[in-house]
C-alpha cells in the first residue's frame, strides 16, 4: 500500500466513525475548513480551531446540542492533519519527479533524437505532439524483442522532463522498472 493510499485509508476510517457520519454539516464543514486552510497556506489544525471556535452554531444548533464540541475539535484535528499528511505526500512526489538533471536530459534528447528510425520517429513525434496539444489519449508500442522499444520511452521520458514536466515512469515487474530512469512499479507509485 503506498503512503497515499494508507492515508485515504485512515482518512476514510475517521470520516466513517459516527460523528462525521451523522452530521453531514459537519463533513461539509470540515472540507471547506480543509481546503481554504490549504488555499491559504494556513496549518489545517489552526484553521479548523479558528472556525470551531467562530462558528459556535451549525444551522442553528450550538454545537453542544449535537455532541460535545470537544470531540468534534479533535476529529476535525485528526482529519485535518491526515489531509495535510497527503498534501505533503503529493508535493514531495511532485518534487522527486521535478529533480531531475535537466542538462544531462538535454543531451541525451540531442544526441538521440537523430538517431531514431523511421518508426521510432513517427511514434516519438506523434506521443509529444499529444503531450504538447494536451490531447492526451492511450498508446501502446507493440515490436518484436529488441527493436528500440526501450530507447524510444527513455527518450520521451527525457523529452517531458527535460521542461519540468512529470512524466511517470510505471512498469508492472521490478526488472522491467530498472530499465527506465526513474522507473517504478505501478502498485508502489499509485
Ligand atoms: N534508434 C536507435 N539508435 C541507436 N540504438 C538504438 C536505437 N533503437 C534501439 N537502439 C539500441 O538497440 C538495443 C535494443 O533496444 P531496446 O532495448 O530499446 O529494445 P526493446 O524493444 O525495448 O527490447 P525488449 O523488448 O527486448 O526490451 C539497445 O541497445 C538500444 O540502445
């Protein structure tokens, strides 16, 4: 299970227990205490302290009438920090897939581009056409054993990010990971 996974998973543990359960208002209103405690760069632990402490009614009713305002503090506190919790786990992913020697990826493109064959060429520049336009969509290389498959996904590896932009490396075996730089497994980066 990857470290995001695990925190959806407490995060759907927390939200399923009794108080977020019942009181919709509440899952509402600790959401948008999340995300604007994001927007703002604020701790999400302060920011929902601050509105809990601003907010002593929901739709009319004190928040003692619902259940004690104590246990609501402490489940938006729990909720808010496993949400920073992910949002610190995406930005350090973001991060490693923005490390890489855009030098060395400059050169490798410069010097292997010219060397494409026919085919590799016309794959490679329609799959950056696509990144490029946005368009996206699916693409599946299908060549006998040896014949450049490798050294083409490398290349548009090196392509995106020689510009900044992420482009995962994902395999479904370890071995087949290693051959591509910064090649994972799909079930430990997802
Ligand atoms: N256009 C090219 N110019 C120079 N060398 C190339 C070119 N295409 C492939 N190669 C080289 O040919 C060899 C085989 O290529 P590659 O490993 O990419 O094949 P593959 O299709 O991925 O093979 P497999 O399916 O067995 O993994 C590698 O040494 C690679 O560097």
């Amino acid at each position: 299970m990857s470290q995001i996974q695990k925190i959806e998973a407490r995060m759907k543990k927390v939200r399923n227990r009794s108080i977020l359960k019942l009181e919709n208002v509440y899952d509402t209103f600790f959401r948008k205490a999340v995300y604007s405690a994001l927007l703002q760069n604020v701790p999400v632990r302060q920011k929902c302290a601050k509105i809990l402490q601003n907010m002593p009614t929901v739709h009319g009713l004190p928040l003692t009438n619902v259940s004690h305002p104590s246990n609501i503090a402490r489940m938006a506190c729990e909720l808010g920090v496993l949400v920073e919790l992910q949002h610190n786990a995406l930005n350090h992913e973001l991060q490693r897939e923005q490390q890489y020697d855009i030098i060395a990826l400059t050169e490798t493109v410069h010097t292997n581009v010219p060397q494409l064959n026919q085919q590799q060429k016309i794959a490679y520049n329609t799959l950056i056409e696509a990144v490029n336009s946005g368009s996206g969509g699916i693409y599946i290389f299908d060549a006998p054993g040896g014949i450049g498959k490798t050294f083409l996904i490398s290349l548009l590896l090196a392509r995106i990010r020689w510009r900044n932009d992420v482009a995962l490396a994902l395999a479904s075996s370890g071995i087949a990971a290693t051959l591509l730089e910064g090649g994972r497994t799909a079930h430990s980066a997802l």
